[in-house]
C-alpha cells in the first residue's frame, strides 16, 4: 500500500513540475512538452508496475517483500514490458483502422449494416482484453518476442476464457470500489488486484522467472 503511494505521489508529482515548466515556457515548446510528459509518464509506470509485480509474487510465496524489492529498477525487464505493451497497442490499433474503415463501408451501404462492425469490435476487444490481462507478468517472468507472449496468452488463456472474464469483472468491480472511496480505496484496491492476477498466472504459467526478474 505504501508503494501504491509513493509510485502515486511520484506520477502527480511529475505532473505537477511538468505543467508547471509548460505553462512557465508561455506554450512555446508544446512538441518537447508532450514527449517529456510521455516518457516521465511511462518511465513511472513501468516502475510501479514492477515494483507491485515484485511485491506481489514474493508475497504470493510466504515471503515479506523489502522496501528494495518494490522500489528496485530493472531496465531489462522495463524494455520487455514496454515493448510487449508496445506490440499489444500496434495490433490494437490496426484492429481499430480496419474496424473504422468497414463501420464506414457498412454505414454506406445501410444504416443497420453499420453496426455490425461495432458489435464485432466489441466482441475482439473484450476477448483481447482476457486473453492478454496477463501480459505484463508474462513480459516480466517468460522468455520470448513481444508476439510469443501475446501467443502464450491467446493460447493458455483461451482454455479458460470464461474463468478468466470472471476474473477481469471481480478485478473491475474491487477497483472501482476503490475509485468510488475518493480514489483512497486504491491504495488497498490495485495491490489486491495484481495479487488476485499473479495469483492466476501462477496457477496457469508456473513459478518458473525465466528472466531473473525477481533476483535481488
């Protein structure tokens, strides 16, 4: 929970300075200003990320996490997971371009052909959003490309779709309780979270850290 805050506090507090650079440069740099709050930004997440990860597991084992463990930075592993992410999004995102092309084509043609699109849409993106709710950790722990672990997860996963959907709601709801709680509830909220989804991970990859990620 501590962690939660401190990674929180970071990521506000980096807004802050950031905003206030920009408002101090008159708007004359915008282009700089984008970039630094898009790197800062993803520099921290992944931070946090894997510092819960981390934390997560080791308590998973019987094990009490040290303050180093949580805050301990792993550029290796943040490349694997950022790139990971990366791949994740560009297949998203092509998914996007080739659903909005046809949603245009349809609508063309008839109005209630319009939606078909959109409700495939739906469909694929809630499927993508199980199958591959495990990727960070399977980016963190396994070996292999960034399109491997997205295989992985489309191919294990897939077995237990259902379970995993379940999983993703109970997720959603616990986190939204916490958002509800004045956004304090997330400090409990998101650590139970990412227990209750290495706790599923474990269950369907193993124990095996193929990458030493959690060596200290």
């Amino acid at each position: 929970m501590l962690f939660t805050l401190l990674a929180g506090s970071v990521w506000i507090l980096f807004q802050i300075i950031v905003r206030g650079a920009h408002a101090l440069a008159n708007d004359s740099v915008p282009i700089a200003y984008f970039l630094v709050v898009a790197i800062g930004s993803t520099v921290i997440s992944l931070w946090g990320i894997m510092g819960l990860i981390r934390g997560a597991w080791k308590s998973l084992n019987g094990a009490k996490p040290s303050f180093s463990d949580l805050v301990r930075w792993d550029g290796n592993a943040a490349g694997r997971l950022f790139i990971n992410q990366i791949v994740l999004a560009i297949i998203v995102a092509i998914i996007v371009l080739v659903l909005r092309w046809l949603t245009n084509e349809f609508f063309a043609a008839s109005t209630f052909a319009g939606f078909i699109p959109l409700i495939t849409g739906m469909v694929i993106f809630i499927y993508l959003s199980v199958n591959q709710k495990l990727l960070p950790a399977i980016a963190l722990l396994q070996t292999g490309n960034p399109v491997e672990n997205i295989q992985k997860g489309q191919k294990i996963i897939d077995a237990t779709w259902w379970w995993m959907l379940l999983l993703l709601i109970v997720n959603t709801i616990i986190l939204t309780v916490g958002i509800i709680l004045n956004g304090v509830g997330l400090l409990v909220a998101s650590p139970v979270v990412i227990c209750i989804s290495l706790a599923a991970y474990r269950q369907l990859f193993g124990t095996d850290d193929q990458t030493g990620f959690l060596n200290s």
